[in-house]
C-alpha cells in the first residue's frame, strides 16, 4: 500500500540513513539567517575549518569567478564574495563530499548523481550569466541540490526506489514524478523541498528544489527568484542533451525553452551550448570531483545522428561511414570553433580599432556595477574624447585618422589595468571602466592616458603626427537599485564636457552640486 505524502515524509526525516549537515555548514545556514550577523561572524566560523577554508580560498582564485584581485585570506573572501555566495560555496563543498558513499543496497549511481548534479550547477550559472544584471551567487547550488529529493530516496527508502528506477527504465509514458508518487507517495522534488526546509535552508535555495520541474508552479512575484528557478529548470535540460539517449530531442527543447523563458538571443544560446562541457571539467577540478572529461554538445549530436543512419548498415558499410564521419566530424568542430570566435568578435569588438565596442562596454558596466552593489565599492568612468579629431581628419585623410584611432587604443590599454575596460563609446569618443577605483585614483589614471598621449609620436612610417585627448570622470559608490547606469554615464559626459570648456587636453573631475540618492561615498 502506498504511504500518504506525510507518512513518506515522516519516514524519510526519521531515517538513519538521511544525509545530514556538516557542523559549520549546519552553522552557517543558522547564521545567515539572522539579521544581527555580521561578516566577521561568517568568517570566523568557515575559518575554523582549515580544510574547508583552503577549498574556498582555491575556487575563489580560481576562474570560477576571475577575481581581479588575489584573494589570501577567508575574512578577505567573505568581504568580496559576500555572504550568500560563502555559503553556496560552503554547502556545495559539504555535499559534494558525500559523492562516494552508498550506506545502503540500492542500484542508484551515487557518483553518477554528483556528477550529473554539478554539470546542472554549472549550466544554471553559466545560463544566468547571460541574462543582463541577473544574480548569479546561489543558483550554483540551487541546482547543485534540485535533485537532492533523489539521492535522499536513495537513501532513506532504497527498497522502494529502486522499484521506481525499474519502472522509469521501462516506462516512457509516465513522468518520472508521476512514477514516484504512485510507488513512494511523493515525488522527489516534494521530498528535496521539505527536508532542505528542515535542514533550514532560505527560500532563495528552496524554491528552485521546489520547482525546478515545473517553473510555472511559482507564483511569487519575486523576480530574483523566478529568473533563478527558470535557470535551474534550463539547466535540467541541458544536463539531459549531456547524458540521454535522445540528446537531439532535448537540444531542440533547451533552444525554445531558453528562449521563451529568459529571452536568451541565438548568440547567448550558442555560447552556452560551446562552453559546457569544458566548465564542467574545469569546476570539477574546482571542487575535487573525479569524473570522466565531459563530450562537447556537438560531439554528443553527431554521435546521436551517426547512431540512426548506421542502423541498417552492413558492418563493411559501417566502418567506412565512421571514418567518413570522423573526418566530416573533426571538419566541422574546426569550422565551428572558428565561427563561433567571429560570431563572438563580431558581436563585441570594434572592426577597426579592435578594442570592445559600445555593446560590450554596456554589459560590462552592467556586470561591474552589480558587483560594486554587492561589496559596497567604488566604480570610476571615463569618457576620452580625440581634441580638434574632425579637423585632422579633413587635414590629413580618413585613413591616417584611421591609424590614429588605433594607435590611440594600443597606448592606452598599456597604461591601465589587466581587468580594466577600454571600448570604443563612438566616433573618436572612448570610455574606460576601472573596477573597484576611487575618484582621486581615477583621476590620477585619466591624467597619466592625458599625458602619455600628448607626448607620443603617432609615426606610420612616412609622417609623425601629435594629438592631445580631453577626458572627464566620474566615480561613484552604487547603493541598490536607485543606481542609474546611464545618468552615471552622463555625469563622465558632464566632466568630459568641461574639459573641452576648459581649453581641451585637459582631465575633469565630475563634482556633483547635488548628490543623486545613489552618489554616495
């Protein structure tokens, strides 16, 4: 007979075999849920643990995140990554350590899971990196954990699960939720939610277990929250184009889906589709998971075509049409690697300067500002502006203003930082991004470009030609979501403005005679 939905439950919490907690990840999710809690507290408990302390201090410098900084120190890594991002960090180390063990008899793959598990954690933060100012700190282990109500089946009622496994393997017309309650009397994402619940976790990390399956179920008019489960539901897919026998079927579904759901463009979608297998490699050796290297999206496809049309072949036809499909194979990951990295130069470097265009400087903005929202910093802009650059052109021939252009760009991006932006804004207009930089730092950078550039020689082998740059500045310290992308943008406008007022060859400071809500330092 089978149990109600509470008795399951009931059972599973009162299992010996329930996965529990680690002491400081226990801690920790107790701790971030009080309002009194400060970073100090945080990191003087994930400090205690020096194994675990090592771990994250190595992802956090690590390309997980590209940190421009080195981070030494926990107290340091709580600081920059904040709160909610220690403490995925904490619990998905804490419950990928439990990848090896199987307490009970049971044909479920433990380590196939964890492998699986990640590869979703990395596609749900891969996905939401594409959509513009979308937080990305916990959906990792939002959907490290989506299917955790499996592996807790697993564990708690073997027996069981295993009759739904056999029936899954033969039945393709039922759900595999369907299947769970009919034999469980509950379906694992129920289960995942309720225990995830009793081990304390927030809403931020329950509501994706909850509804990862079904992402219209969520109601709720936060939007953080939706954009999140949509990535985890996304990343399910995704995981499925990886490991199914149909990878085609759910290839085509990913694409809608993406689509529909988070409004992912076609170059977004193919760049998802490029890049997870290799992520997945490397945040496996992030965190310490041993699993086989993981086979490209279009490796996968090719194998599930070269699988039907080899199906009524003789064995002699067979081997030729494999060796056909290799080369053809090899042919196309050469053409599509290198359409793709055009596809991708195209949408985001300026053709004649080379440097980043005004499209990808919006992103970045994008990117650096929510991150001064999240560790309290500051951000500076500059806009350059070529003085007198019109005349010169009438003067000299587009062409030597052409190489002006692009001589201007190489000086400049000697003179700032690895993790600094320089774009093209428009025309002979430039725009700098300078991370985590104060205003009197920012000003110190825009004077050094000012003077580099007056005193270079452009020479193009037959001529040497001498331009000055006007440069304004602005710097501000973004507080939530009053911050305005675009009037910051127009407050360097402003100085840049100025400088030219001021004669040109000239650096102004941006000094606001009212202060914007957000303009705080």
């Amino acid at each position: 007979m089978t149990m109600t939905q509470e008795e399951v439950l009931l059972a599973v919490l009162q299992s010996e075999n329930l996965p529990t907690l680690p002491i400081v990840a226990s801690k920790l999710v107790m701790l971030t849920g009080q309002e009194d809690t400060t970073l100090t507290d945080i990191a003087n408990l994930v400090g205690k643990d020096m194994a675990l302390s090592a771990k994250i201090l190595k992802v956090s410098n690590s390309a997980f995140y590209s940190f421009p900084q080195q981070i030494s120190s926990i107290n340091q890594a709580v600081s920059i990554l904040g709160t909610n991002a220690v403490r995925s960090l904490v619990l998905s180390f804490s419950f990928l350590s439990m990848k090896g063990k199987k307490q009970t008899k049971t044909s479920f793959d433990f380590n196939q899971f964890w492998e699986q598990a990640l590869a979703g954690a990395v596609a749900a933060k891969l996905i939401l990196d594409q959509v513009p100012g979308a937080d990305t700190e916990e959906v990792f282990i939002s959907a490290l954990l989506q299917n955790i109500g499996q592996l807790i089946f697993a564990s708690t009622l073997p027996d069981l699960y295993d009759q739904v496994l056999v029936r899954q393997a033969k039945d393709h017309e039922q759900t595999e939720e369907e299947i769970e309650k009919e034999i469980l009397g509950d379906d694992h994402c129920s289960i995942g939610f309720a225990v995830a619940s009793h081990w304390g976790f927030p809403q931020s990390l329950l509501q994706p277990i909850r509804y990862h399956h079904q992402p219209d179920g969520y109601t709720d008019g936060d939007n953080q929250t939706r954009q999140s489960i949509n990535a985890v539901y996304l990343a399910g897919i995704l995981v499925r184009i990886l490991y199914s026998d149909t990878p085609e079927e759910y290839h085509k579904q990913f694409r809608n889906e993406a689509k529909k759901r988070l409004g992912l463009k076609v170059l977004a979608i193919n760049k998802i589709l490029k890049e997870i297998n290799s992520l997945v490699d490397q945040t496996a050796q992030y965190f310490g998971l041993k699993m086989q290297p993981t086979k490209s999206v279009e490796e996968i496809l090719q194998e599930a075509n070269l699988k039907l049309s080899l199906l009524n072949m003789s064995y002699e036809e067979m081997n030729r049409e494999l060796i056909r499909s290799k080369v053809e194979l090899e042919k196309l990951t050469k053409e599509l690697e290198f359409k793709n990295n055009l596809l991708e130069n195209l949408a985001n470097i300026d053709g004649l300067t080379e440097i980043n265009n005004h499209r990808f400087f919006q992103n970045f903005l994008d990117q650096e500002i929510n991150r001064s929202i999240r560790n309290e910093r500051t951000i500076s802009i500059m806009l350059a502006d070529i003085d007198y650059f019109k005349k010169f052109n009438d003067t000299y021939g587009h062409q030597t203003g052409d190489f002006i252009l692009k001589e201007f760009c190489r000086v400049c991006k000697e003179q700032i930082r690895e993790y600094d932006l320089i774009a093209r804004y428009g025309g002979e207009e430039f725009v700098f991004v300078l991370p985590e930089t104060e205003p009197a730092d920012a000003e110190k950078v825009a004077e050094k470009l000012r003077l580099e550039v007056e005193n270079f020689s452009f020479d193009d082998g037959e001529s040497v030609y001498k331009v000055t740059v006007s440069i304004g500045v602005a710097s501000a310290r973004p507080s939530g979501r009053d911050f305005k992308k675009n009037e910051f943008i127009g407050l360097a406008d402003e100085a840049l403005y100025q400088a030219k007022a001021n004669g040109r060859n000239k650096v102004c400071m941006y000094s606001p005679g009212k202060k914007k809500k957000w303009f705080k330092f």
